[in-house]
C-alpha cells in the first residue's frame, strides 16, 4: 500500500512539536554563541518582531499539520481549509521590513542569529539570503551552516575569531 501525500507531509511536520525555545530571543542565542555581543534597545525592537515572526511561522506549521490531518480523514479539501483556519488563529506578523542606521548589528542579529534560531525550532523551514551583495549574503549562509555544524546551534566558547572551514576566513560578527 502506498502512502498518500498528506501522510508523509502529517510526518514531516510531527518533529516541529519538538520546537526548541530554549533562547527566547535571537538576541539570547547571539549572546550565547558571542559573549561578545551587544544588547542594544534597537536590537531589542528587532528582537521582539523577530519573536513575532517566529509565531506566525509556527501558526503555518500548526495550520499544515492539522490539514493534513483533515485530509487524511477524508474532509474535503476546501472543507479542510476553512476548519483549519477558524480552528488555529493567526499569531505573530507575516512581513517584516528593517529599517535602521548602519552598523547597529541589524544584519547579523536578523540574518545569522535570527535564521539560526528558527532552524532550531523549525529544521524544515527553507530560507532564502537575498543582499544586494552577494558576498555578504554568502557569508552569512555559511556562518549558519558553520553554527549548526560546528556547534549544533549552541556553543560552549565565543566564536570570536574561528577560521572555520567552511567560511575560509575568520568570522566577523556585525554588519
């Protein structure tokens, strides 16, 4: 017998319950990762839509898994849509825009931190780097995947410095 489509999804979306909170801000985990790191009351406003952007993500994943459920009980699609939706209310903010000064620490804390605390909660999420460099995007795309292959996410020691290997040059923390 082979397995519908919605079962696999169901499957797929069953290991996002596992969500990992342990750093209730990007903010927290760059301070882990960095003990280096600044705090500032800007960083802080970012901080809290990021927050907010991470619970909308979460009502998408919930909606997705409660469809699926929907649908492998055989509730019409249409059907599925709306009981999902008047069932899960929307949370959290689905767009943000940052507008900032330069050198605020913007870049790194949405970018590098912010992405890395959702792949920590949300290991299927697939997430794009779009800059108007190229470089610069590049760069904070490996020190993600730096993060999460060096560390797990979390690291016991500031990562201040590290040539890693897979950036093929030390980390520079910051815009």
């Amino acid at each position: 017998m082979t397995r519908q489509l919605w079962d696999v999804v169901a499957d797929e979306f069953e290991a996002v319950q596992r969500l990992r909170d342990d750093y209730p801000t990007p903010g927290a985990l760059a301070q882990r990762l960095d003990p280096t790191t600044v705090q500032t009351p800007a960083l802080e406003i970012i901080d809290a839509h990021l927050v907010q952007v991470r619970n909308a993500i979460a009502v998408m994943y919930a909606r997705r898994a409660r469809f699926a459920e929907l649908v492998r009980q055989d509730v019409d699609e249409e059907e599925a849509i709306e009981q999902t939706v008047s069932e899960i209310p929307p949370a959290g903010i689905d767009r943000l825009l940052i507008s900032f000064c330069p050198q605020q620490g913007k870049s790194s804390r949405v970018t590098r931190y912010g992405i890395l605390r959702l792949l920590r909660q949300f290991p299927m999420l697939r997430v794009g780097l779009v800059s108007y460099d190229g470089a610069n995007a590049n760069q904070f795309g490996y020190q993600i995947r730096a993060d999460i292959e060096l560390f797990n996410g979390v690291s016991d020691s500031s990562t201040s410095g590290y040539d890693s290997p897979r950036t093929k040059r030390p980390w520079v923390d910051g815009c």
